[in-house]
C-alpha cells in the first residue's frame, strides 16, 4: 500500500508541474501576442512580415509617424490590425494604435470607418481603406470572359507610400471646394496627388489669392459655376504659371465661368456623349460609352494603342481654339469609328444617326502656356473612378499619374514592393500561433512524464531484484 501512495505521490507532483507548466506557457503566449516583434508569422507568404524595403525606409526616419487603426483590438479587421502591428514595430520612430472613429475623422478631415489604417505625422494624414488593401487579379477565359484570377494583398505597399509621402519634401495641391465637388477617390489621392503632392481642401471664395505654395488646383466635376471671383484668380494664377486640373463629364458638362477659364488656355468643350462604334475599343458591347481610349501619340513615354488602354465613361469631348501664349496636344483620344450623340442620355440603343459628329475625338487634353503653366482637362469623371482604373490594370492612373507630375518636373519615386498573394482562408498570426505554443508544450510533456514514468519502473524493478 505504501508503495502506492508512493506513486500517487510522484504523480501528483508531476501533474501539479505540468499544471504549472501550462499555466506559465499561456501566461506566456498572452505576453508574446501583445509585443507584436516577438511574434511569429506563420501565414501563407508571410503577409504580416515587413520587406526589406519597409525595414529600410522605416529605419531611416527622422521624424515620428503614427500608424493607427480605426476601431479596436476587438471591432478592426485581424488582417489589418495584424498588418499594422507589424509593420510599425519594425521601426523605431513608428507608433502603433488604434483610434475611434470620431478621432480618426478630427485628425483626417474625411470619415474614415472601422479597420482602416491612418498614417499621420501630425501635420498630414493619409487614410488607407481596408477595402482597398485588396487587389483583384483578372485574367480572360476562353470564352473572352473577364474571369477573376486571384487576390493580391496591398497594404504594406500603401503603408509605406503614405510614410514616403507624409515624410517627403513635395509641394502642395489644393482641391477646389464649394461648389458641390465630387470627393477624390483615396486611389486618386495615394496613387496620383498623394504620391507627388501634399494635399488640402481649397475654399477660394474666402480668400483674395491663391496660396503661395500652391502648385496644383485640382477641380473635381463640380456641380455649380464658380464665381466671377473665383474664375479671375484662378485665370491670373493659370497666367502666373500655376498648374490646374479640371475633370468634367457629359452629364454635368461645363459652366460659364469655368469655360472661360478653359478658354483662356485653348481648350473648349464638345457637348455630348461620346459613343464608340468599333467593339475593340468598346469595355461592353451593351455600354458603348465606356470606351477604351488610346493615348495619343507620343503621350508622356506611353505607347498610343497599349495594350491596356485607358477606360472612358460617359465622356465628352475636347476641342482646342486659340489662345494667346498657349499650346495644347492631345493625351487621350477616341477611335475613328467614335461618334458624338448630343444632350447626355444613355438610356435606350444608341447608335449612329446623320448628322452626329464622327470621331476621333480629344477626350483628354494638356494646354501649356509660356509662362510655364499647365492645365490638364479630363472629360470623363468615370476615368479618376480607382473602380474603372481597376478594371483595366491601373492604365487610368498611370497615364494621368505622369501628366500630373510632369506638372512641378519629374514625378517622385517611390519605393515599390510587389503585392503578396492572398487566400481569404488563409491562418491568421493571433488564431495559429496559440495552438502551436500549447500543442508542442502538451506534447513536450507527454514525452518527459513518459520517460520519467519508465524509469520510475525501472527503477522499482532494479530495487526489488
């Protein structure tokens, strides 16, 4: 009996240890999991661990960056909050948090929502949608279908050219305001300003001049005329070697005192929609105002008929006139099978009728005067849709990105890192790392108490003998 006890005595002890051992283990991984550099990646392509390049630009900091999520550890997206975690802690001068929503909008003057990420120094902030953390890959079927073809995870990317841009030396754009602009898409403003411009809101009926720093008003499909006011500032700043930015569209079209700014650099609007009538240079056949343009030739290094062409939506055209100390050339342009429809109804069979203008036609041109200002005019509002510019690889942005900056000279570089490939199903840091501390512990200690348990016996046997 007393040999019994004996044992149950050892035993005892050895399950009070591994108890302890346990206990330990997941005090331990509770630690590890809030210190995000302790933490291992064990995803699928190692989606939460920072490229060479992110480790490199973040360590040459020499000013703070704060890296926030909206939401909380329990409401913002595990991807995200994982992402940004990492990705901060690789750099001294980068702080992570999170943030309300009330907080987040107060700090970025826009509304952002839960589990998108900010990256602010305080003085600028970039908003980064979670939504468009995401890009989708698509291929052609056999059938001539666009079939989707795999997902690309992008946040790090983004991540880091917000922290470029923040911390960069870049001038300063202005977006126009009050007059019922449409808001800039956030690929607009990461992809094409973001990259080569700091960027604010400009209320020019409540000021006499434009800001001396201004280098770029971008004018986005507003919804009103300007002022009498308004177009003589912006005329003598276009005068003065300013650069402005105007989208426009068939639905809303011009109005006179914007015209007139237009004019005054050689450029005029045709009214209408213009409708494709060669099915190459139709998106679909059931919408032949979405149109693939072509850049036109010799536009800005970009080879004229690409194979990735420029989607145009409900656009109008552009004609030149004169204008002293101005000269304009073409940037986008429709086939020569393109006609014009006037008014801007797009409901029913559109096809040609007499008299309906025939192409091609300018659908986005550049005026450049003397004095060395510019004015781009893009006449589809569909075009700067980061949706249509995704839909045909990023042409739109890529071709608009370089006249934009080729507005203040060379456009910046910013680092680029290739985006990894994402399964939806993939394991999460947080959701793996638990069971695999708590599995290896488990079977770490099934294999001492056996061992021990053997040579207990043995031992036991020895000593009868």
């Amino acid at each position: 009996m007393s040999g019994k006890k004996s044992y149950f005595r050892i035993a005892g002890k050895y399950v009070a240890i591994g108890a302890a051992v346990c206990v330990l283990a997941v005090l331990l991984n509770i630690f590890v999991g809030g210190l995000s550099f302790l933490r291992l990646d064990v995803s699928d392509g190692r989606l939460y661990t920072p490229s060479a390049q992110t480790r490199a630009v973040l360590s040459g900091l020499t000013s703070d960056i704060s890296v926030y999520v909206v939401g909380s550890e329990t409401t913002a997206s595990v991807r995200i909050r994982e992402i940004a975690e990492k990705f901060a802690s690789v750099g001294k001068r980068v702080k992570f948090d999170y943030i309300s929503e009330e907080a987040a909008s107060y700090l970025t003057g826009g509304t952002p929502a839960v589990s998108d990420m900010i990256v602010s120094d305080g003085r600028y902030s970039v908003i980064i949608p979670s939504a468009d953390t995401l890009s989708y890959r698509y291929t052609t079927d056999e059938s001539g279908a666009r079939v989707q073809d795999g997902i690309l995870i992008t946040a790090e990317q983004q991540l880091l050219s917000a922290v470029e841009e923040i911390t960069g030396d870049c001038p300063m754009a202005y977006y126009l305001d009050g007059h019922g602009e449409t808001a800039a898409e956030s690929g607009l403003n990461k992809l094409i300003l973001g990259s080569q411009y700091h960027y604010q809101t400009l209320y020019l009926a409540e000021v006499s001049a434009l800001p001396e720093d201004c280098r770029l008003v971008y004018i986005n499909v507003p919804a009103m005329d300007i002022t009498d006011k308004e177009r003589d500032l912006l005329i003598s700043y276009l005068a003065g070697g300013g650069n402005i930015v105007l989208v426009t569209d068939s639905k809303t079209g011009m109005y006179e005192n914007l015209a007139r700014v237009a004019a005054f650099a050689g450029l005029k609007e045709m009214p209408g929609v213009v409708v494709e009538g060669d099915t190459g240079h139709m998106y679909d056949r059931s919408y032949p105002y979405y149109l693939l343009a072509d850049y036109a030739e010799n536009s800005y290094g970009l080879e004229n008929g690409a194979a990735v062409p420029v989607l145009m939506g409900l656009a109008h055209g552009i004609e030149s006139i004169e204008a002293e100390g101005f000269e304009t050339r073409p940037v986008i342009i429709s086939s020569d099978k393109s006609f014009l429809k006037p008014g801007a109804r797009t409901d029913g069979v559109i096809t040609y009728a007499e008299g309906d203008a025939m192409g091609p036609f300018v659908l986005g041109a550049v005026a450049e005067g003397a004095n060395g200002g510019k004015l781009l005019w893009v006449a589809s509002a569909q075009c700067m849709s980061d949706k249509i510019d995704a839909m045909v690889s990023g042409s739109n942005y890529a071709l608009l990105g370089k006249v934009i900056g080729d507005m203040h000279g060379e456009p910046r570089s910013l680092t680029q890192i290739e985006g990894k490939p994402y399964d939806p199903e993939a394991f999460s840091v947080s959701g793996v790392l638990p069971g695999v501390i708590l599995i290896c512990i488990a079977a770490a200690l099934a294999a001492a108490g056996m061992i021990i348990s053997a040579k207990c016996r043995n031992a036991k046997i020895t000593e009868r003998k």
